[in-house]
C-alpha cells in the first residue's frame, strides 16, 4: 500500500513517570516495557522521521526528563529540522534544565496540570506535584517558550473548569488543552471512576463558550467526548494517515494505544526503518484507507472525516477492532456506550492510580492496595 | 423560581457592565483620543453598515407584536432612523458624520468596503432577531441602556480630541443622547413585564449577552483593520516543492499560493488595510480581493500563524 506522509512524530521516550494518574494512557504494564533505544538510535529516528515528511516531534512519555538524555535527543531533533515540543510533567526539570533545552533546540512545551488546585490535582496524580507545575510553567514563559497547558478532564475536575481556566491565564498560557479522559490503559481500569455527567459537560461547555468570549488568550481546545457525541472523533486524524508513534521498546505504531489490540504486527525501528515501519508494516495498514470498513461506516459519508473513530475503542468495547467505533451513534454496539454511561452514574469507586495504588475516592492522601 | 424585577433589572445592567462596547480596547481609544484619522473613517464606514441593520431589525420586531399600543410605540424607532422624508432622520446624521470626516458619502452608502467581519457580525444580529420572539428580541436592544452615557463621552472626546471633525458631524450623537434613554426605557419595560419565569429572564439575560458580544466583535474587526499583522515568533516557515508550510507549536498550516502573498506582505510595518490595498493594486481583476484579505488574516490570526499584531501606530 501506499502509505500517506506523516507530519507528526509521537517520541515515547520512556514509560517512567513520578506521577500516578489515573487515567494515564500508557499501557497498564508499563513495567514490561524498558527503555530500549538509546541516544543514537533516537536521533536516528528522527532523521528518517523528517525524511519522511514528519514537521513535528512530541518528545513524551512517560515523563521525558526522565531521560538523562533529553537535552541531547532534542538537540537531535532540532537538527535534524523538527519542530521540537516537549510534552512533560514539569515536576523534575529544573529552570536550568529548561534553559538547556531551549538552547538545544526546543521550540514548544505542552505542561500537563490535573486540576485547578493543589489538593485534587495531587490527589489524581498520586504525588504531591501541583506547585512545583506552577513554577515550572512560570520558566517556561520566562524562557519565551509558547505554553500548553493540559488537562484531562473526568468527573471529578469537570465542575472546575472555569478555575481551571482562569489557572491558565494566571500562568500565560498560549493554549489550553482541555482533553477529554480517553479510556485506555489505566483510564480504562478507572473508568467507571471517571466517567462524567452529560450535565457535568452541558456546565463546562457553557464555562468555556463564556471563557472565549472574555478573552483570546489562551486559545481553549476542547471537544465534546465521544461517549456523549453523536460521532465519533477522528481519531488520530486516521490510522497511519498523518502521525506516527515510536514507543519505548521501539515499536511503530499508529497510535500511542494501538498495541493493546492484539494479534497486529508491527516494525519496530531497532531492526528496521522508519519509512519500513510507517509503510510495510501489516498492522499500520490494517486500518488505512477505507477498504476494512464494515457497515455502516462503508457507506457512510463521513468516513473520509472521522475515519470510523478509534479502532482501540472498538476493541476494547466490542472485541473487534474493525467494528464501526460504538461511539457513533449508527453503531449496532452503541449500547456498550450507553450502558458504559450508565454504569458510572452514581458510581464512587476509589480511583486506582497508576501501578495499581488506590487513591481515596476524594481528598488528598493515598494508600497501597495490598 | 425567578427574580424580582428589580433584581432582574440589576442582572440586566450587570451584563451591560460588563461587556458592553464601552470597554473594548477600540472605543477607550477613540474616547482618549489616540485613534488616527483613517481609524476613525474607518469606524464611521463600517459602523454605518450597522446603522442600516437597525431599521430592518425593528422591521423584524414590529412583525412579531401583535399589540397595536407596542407597534406604535416601536414603529417610532424606524421613523427615528429613516426620517419622515428623504434627507432626514439618523441615518442621514450618520453620512453628515461621513462627510465630517472625510469620506464620500456615496462610497459609504453603497456599503462597498465593509469589513467583511463587520459585515458577518451585524447579519448575525438580524438573523437573531428574526430567529428568536419578541421577548428575547426586545431584549437584545437592551444595550440601548448603556448607550446614553458613550454617545455624550463621544461628543466630549470629539470635540477635544478631533478638531478636524467638523462639529456639524456630530448630530447624529446628540440626538442619540435623547433617543436611546427613551427606547432603552421602553424596551426594558416590556422586557420586566413579559418576562414570567426564571427561563424569560435567562432567555432575556442570554440575547442580551449575544447583542454585546454583536457590538465587540464590530470593533474586534475594525480594530483587525488597523493592526500590523506580523508573523508569529513561533511559526516556522518550511519551503517544500513550491509550496510553504508554517509550522507552529502543535500545529501546521498550508497557505495556497495567494495566501503565501498575503503572509509575505504581514512584515509588521503594514496594516491589514494597507495590505488588501497592495493585493487589489497587484490584482485589480479579481473582485472581493479585498474582503478575502481581512478574511484570510482573521483565520490566520486565529490559527496562531500572525502572532500579537504589533501596536496600532
């Protein structure tokens, strides 16, 4: 097949992270996964990465700083002529430590904050993190970099979202990402946790409309979430259509989730290349195109837009990964959605963060599940 | 369970506020006196288009009310704008405010170069009238309850700050002055008595937020006009085979080849204006070049391509 030109580079640098979110999206066995491509065979990636079209490199993780590396692997990026975004914790990067970044080469930040303030925000990201966010962002700005702040959005934050904004303001950011919880990895295992109301989102969308009336600054990026949307999102902008992840173990794959469907081959960049990985690997041509569709989405019209939505969801919900996504309402599974809603009504089950600790299902302190 | 007329009436006036036009950054300017001649024809040009939104939106209201004592009431308003007889009434004030400033008045009755930001924000304000009832429909006029006290700072800032406004220009203003109290009152009265239940006042509340949002976003396109659009810090230009991709943080654009000459031009010494200008004077065969300019960098300026314009000189 022929494969499309990627513009964007997802860099899994490593799975290693200080925080514990809930609904964080690597892989529920993280631990499984080491580091396995070290400085060179990164920079290596990301040269066959910009041959191959790629303008874009997201260095994350995990949490990238935890790469004694970082400053070398943007510098490799930067010259291999990516646009070079960090996507971080902010909690372990010092102001030097940035400052050493941006003099390698990095162009842009994406700061990840769980909540518009200190107790709840702690409390879903498993350490005490909040404050030391807020400095971090305040070098990033002092180092002219463009900030994106980033939030994931679930239940438990949704009725803050105007705080959350205002936070925004308060630390200049360029963009404010409000992500709606995606539920895979360790999402999933919280999601009945997390799951919000339909009135939750009616509330913050009003909270959002009212915040770009106000003011410009930031610009607020934020979608319905598609247990509650009509159709589903296009995920990916498509399965290997425009980016391209490589994961900590070297794996190529179209999305950061794809590898929880099981039974897809895909290249991995320690024996192979790039543009082998992104074109001839059977599982990144499972889901291109169109031609794996089944109805309703093969005669739907909007598939060139939402590509039949996310094939990691149609697994997880139906068991088959080129099921139409359940979230589309034209689905014959919609009802998994409608039941997933239902299910998390009234549902207060303690949240389990990342690698398996239950967090009190409110306040601030944590304690180990057996 | 809904509010008393007297708190609802404060709900009312909060909202004016807070958001009405007296605070954007464009009306501050015009009120301390740093605006420049061309944004000030600028203004009298694009706002007349506003002007001639008004009649057609009373036209809109007077269709709804099947009350002869509010018709005769509101009618008024139309007669106000249109005159009894050719040559007089606001919007001929108005042209006389043209012709003191400066521009052909003819150009400016023909409506030839609207913004075509200006243009999209007043039609949004007929088609909300003619899409929702009386009720909200009356209550989106409301703003007329803050427009006494801008329309005499206006005459106070003209007459101090732009003596090479001819004073005869200002008619249009006093007369407001006397106007918008009375239908500001007549509106707000109907708006207190017709409205019964939590859901009328959040209703009236809500169409009265959209009208001030209406009113800020005609200044946020005229104040567009004026700005010097420049590339932003952020954005990284790739050439590749022909064609320009900017690349900025999370996100690339691919400008078509007319949309590269208009970027090239966004050096921050031109304004927006000055740059549709250079485009119809290099293309002088194609038409709506010059709505598709300001069009182009709005949606440029909303991607994040043109950075914070440099400050109006």
């Amino acid at each position: 097949m022929n494969a499309p030109r990627p513009y964007n580079l997802v860099a899994e640098l490593t799975y290693r992270c200080p925080l514990r979110c809930a609904y964080c999206s690597n892989p529920v066995a993280f631990r499984d996964f080491p580091d396995a491509l070290d400085t060179q065979a990164w920079c290596r990636v990301f040269r066959e990465a910009a041959a191959l079209g790629v303008v874009h490199v997201g260095l994350t993780g995990g949490e990238p700083s935890a790469r004694a590396d970082l400053p070398e692997l943007v510098r490799g990026a930067a010259e291999a002529g990516l646009y070079t975004h960090l996507v971080t914790a902010g909690t372990t990067l010092s102001a030097q430590g940035l400052a050493g970044l941006r003099a390698a080469g990095l162009r842009s930040v994406q700061l990840s904050v769980q909540d518009a303030e200190a107790a709840p925000s702690d409390a879903v990201a498993g350490v005490p993190a909040f404050e030391r966010k807020l400095a971090f962002a305040a070098w990033v700005r002092e180092q002219g970099l463009p900030l994106t702040l980033n939030v994931v959005l679930h239940r438990r934050n949704l009725g803050r979202v105007r705080e959350i904004i205002a936070l925004a303001r308060t630390l200049d950011a360029d963009r404010l990402e409000l992500a709606n919880t995606q539920y895979h990895g360790w999402a999933l295992v919280n999601r009945d946790a997390l799951l919000p109301s339909r009135e939750q989102l009616d509330e913050a969308a009003l909270a959002v409309a009212a915040a770009r009336r106000e003011a410009a600054r930031p610009e607020i990026l934020c979608v319905l979430p598609d247990y509650f949307a009509k159709r589903p999102k296009p995920c990916m902008g498509g399965w290997g259509r425009r980016t391209l992840v490589v994961a900590p173990d070297g794996r190529v794959l179209p999305c950061h989730a794809a590898a929880s469907i099981p039974g897809l081959e895909f290249g991995n960049v320690r024996s192979q290349s790039l543009a082998q990985c992104w074109s001839d690997a059977p599982g990144m041509n499972a889901f291109r195109g169109d031609a794996w569709m089944p109805e309703p989405c093969r005669s739907c019209p909007e598939r060139t837009g939402d590509f039949g939505g996310c094939r990691c969801q149609a697994f997880q919900l139906t068991g088959d990964a080129a099921a139409t996504d359940p979230a589309c309402e034209l689905s014959p599974r919609h009802d998994l959605v409608q039941k997933a809603r239902r299910d998390a009504e009234n549902c207060e089950r303690p949240l389990v963060l990342r690698g398996g600790i239950e967090a009190e299902p409110r306040g601030g302190s944590t304690r180990t599940d057996a | 369970m809904s509010a008393s007329p007297s708190a609802f009436e404060a709900r009312l006036r909060r909202i004016g506020e807070e958001r009405y036009h007296h605070r954007h950054p464009f009306n501050l300017r015009m009120h301390a006196g740093t605006l420049t001649r061309e944004e000030i024809q600028t203004w009298v040009r694009n706002r007349y288009y506003y002007q001639t939104r008004i009649p057609i939106k009373d036209g809109l209201i007077l269709a709804k009310a099947a009350d002869p004592a509010f018709r005769r009431g509101w009618v008024r308003r139309i007669r106000d704008h249109d005159g009894d007889e050719k040559g007089s009434g606001g919007l001929e004030l108005w042209l006389s405010l043209a012709d003191a400033v400066g521009l052909d008045r003819g150009e400016v009755e023909r409506l030839e170069n609207v913004l075509p930001g200006v243009r999209a924000t007043c039609d949004d304000y007929v088609r909300f009238v003619e899409s929702h009832d009386l009720l909200e429909s009356v209550a989106s006029s409301l703003t007329e309850l803050f427009a006494g006290d801008i329309m005499q700072t206006r005459i106070d800032a003209f007459e101090r700050h732009y003596p090479w406004v001819d004073t005869a220009g200002l008619r249009y203003f006093q007369s407001r002055t006397q106007q918008a109290p009375r239908d500001a009152a007549e509106g707000l009265r109907y708006v207190l008595e017709h409205s019964r239940t939590a859901q009328d006042q959040d209703r009236c509340a809500a169409a009265l937020e959209r009208k001030c949002e209406i009113l800020w976003r005609l200044l946020d396109a005229i104040e567009a006009a004026h700005a010097h659009p420049r590339l932003s810090p952020h954005a990284q230009l790739r050439h590749e085979a022909g064609e320009v991709l900017v690349v900025l943080p999370e996100r690339a654009v691919k400008p078509s080849a007319s949309g590269c000459e208009i970027l090239d031009l966004c050096d921050g010494e031109r304004s927006a204006v000055e740059i549709a200008e250079e485009l119809r004077r290099r293309h002088p065969e194609v038409s709506g070049l010059v709505n598709d300019v300001h069009e182009f960098l709005a949606s440029m300026r909303k991607l994040g391509v043109l950075g914070p314009a440099a400050s109006p000189r």
